[in-house]
C-alpha cells in the first residue's frame, strides 16, 4: 500500500496565485522528496527535505515537514500556467535503501 | 550531461509474450531504480539495483525481473505478460543509495498489452 496521501487531489487556480499541496506518511522517514510530472512524462525532481528538517525553499516552491504529524506541505507562490502538472509526495523510509514511495498525486490546474 | 535514457519509449505486445526494457542511467549514477505508473495504483517500486546487486524488490510477482550491468546500465523483463501490466515505465538513477538530492527520471517506456 501506499505510504503517502496527498490533498488535495486536485487543485485549480489563477495565474498569480499560490497553490498549497499537503501531504501526509504513516512511518519513520528518512526524508520526503517533491516530484512534478507533466502529462504522463518522466517525473522531475523538485525539492528533498531530511528528517531533521523543518522547511526548505528553492525558488518559489517552499516545503515543510512535521514528523510529528507525519505530514508534508509544498507550497508554490505566484503560480504560472506552466506550472500545470500532477505534483508527487514520496518518502525514502530508514533500512529500505533508495526505495521510493509515492503518494497518489495532486493535479494542479493553473489557469491563465 | 545526458539524462537517464530508457528504450524503447512506446511498445505494444500482445498477452503471454515477454518483454525487455532499457534504461542508460546518468553517468557516475550506481543506482538505478524501476517503478510502474498506472492509474489505478499510481507509482508503484519495482525494484532497485546498486552496482550491480538487486537491493530491494517491490511487491510485484516474479513475472517482473531485472538486473543491472557493469556500466550501471540495466533493464527490466516482464515474462508472460497481462493485460495489467500495460503502464508507464519509469527508471530513476543517482550516485547513491538512497539519493542525497533526489533521483533523477527517465521519461519512461509506455508499454501496451493487447
């Protein structure tokens, strides 16, 4: 089963405005990476923040992590059309070697 | 630098036949990961190969195998194959296992059972 859960499941908004996705894990992680995927491609790697980590920026997207909570946010400020794309939570748990594990995916809709 | 390349990146095969699927990692990249992408189960692991040794292997039957070369090349076989198993392939690599600053895709094989 999955070990991420992501909300919304999708998401529409205007150009210029932010875009919030959350994301939320049921085990001890190792760190929590964001990925974007463009219609069906190959995904791309966006932003990784480790356990010991509280929040990470790069660029406009800012991320946060609360292990307490177990859960995750990316933010994306003054959205842009191209950033129309389904959005990827995934968890690197401890002891499971490089082992990737998605959650189902927010589609982000922003319109011009 | 060149980006993780798989091959081929469209294939059609029919039920009960076999199938291989290529993927050239980024160079200096030891570890290369597979993943299956439907949309009824989204991203699901595959399997994940570190210099050459298989580290972990998903919840998949054995009809899914792969390996990794010298080169850090590897591929993946499906062996008589499903209607359910038509999806997007996608390989990841990086130096490392696991990946310091995430992993780098392929832009995937999208494979078709008829």
């Amino acid at each position: 089963s999955q070990q991420g859960e992501e909300d919304p499941q999708a998401l529409s908004i205007q150009e210029g405005e932010n875009a919030t996705m959350n994301c939320s894990y049921k085990t001890s992680i190792n760190n929590l990476q964001w990925y974007r995927q463009n219609s069906g491609r190959g995904l791309v790697h966006l932003i990784l923040i480790r356990s010991n980590e509280r929040e990470k920026h790069s660029g406009r997207l800012r991320v946060t992590l609360d292990t307490s909570k177990k859960s995750s946010s990316l933010l994306i400020t003054a959205s842009r059309a191209a950033d129309t794309a389904s959005y990827f939570c995934a968890t690197v748990i401890y002891n499971q070697g490089g082992k990737l594990i998605f959650g189902q995916g927010t589609e982000l809709s922003v319109k011009p | 630098k060149a980006g993780v390349t798989q091959t081929p990146r469209y294939l059609i095969k029919t039920r009960g036949q076999q199938v291989t699927l290529s993927c050239s990692p980024i160079s200096g990249h030891r570890s290369v990961s597979w993943y299956q992408q439907t949309p009824g189960q989204g991203l699901q692991f595959l399997f994940e190969y570190f210099s050459e040794t298989q580290r972990n292997k998903g919840n998949f039957p054995g009809r899914f195998s792969g390996r990794q070369f010298s080169n850090s090349r590897s591929e993946m076989n499906v062996s008589t194959l499903e209607l359910g198993d038509s999806a997007l392939y996608l390989c990841a690599s990086s130096p490392v296992s696991p990946a310091n600053y995430g992993y780098t895709f392929g832009s995937g094989t999208r494979l078709t059972v008829v």
